[in-house]
C-alpha cells in the first residue's frame, strides 16, 4: 500500500484516494 488509510482525513485525501485506485 503506497498511502496510508487513515492519511485519508487529511486533506490530502484525493491524492491518497488517487493512489489506492491506481494500486488497485
């Protein structure tokens, strides 16, 4: 997993949702 979940809550949360659509 290259982010973490619970970074979600910040407000990096597109970035992080970004790359755990590309991993997945």
């Amino acid at each position: 997993m290259c982010c973490p979940v619970w970074q979600i809550k910040t407000q990096q949360n597109f970035e992080i949702l970004f790359c755990h659509l590309t991993i997945s």
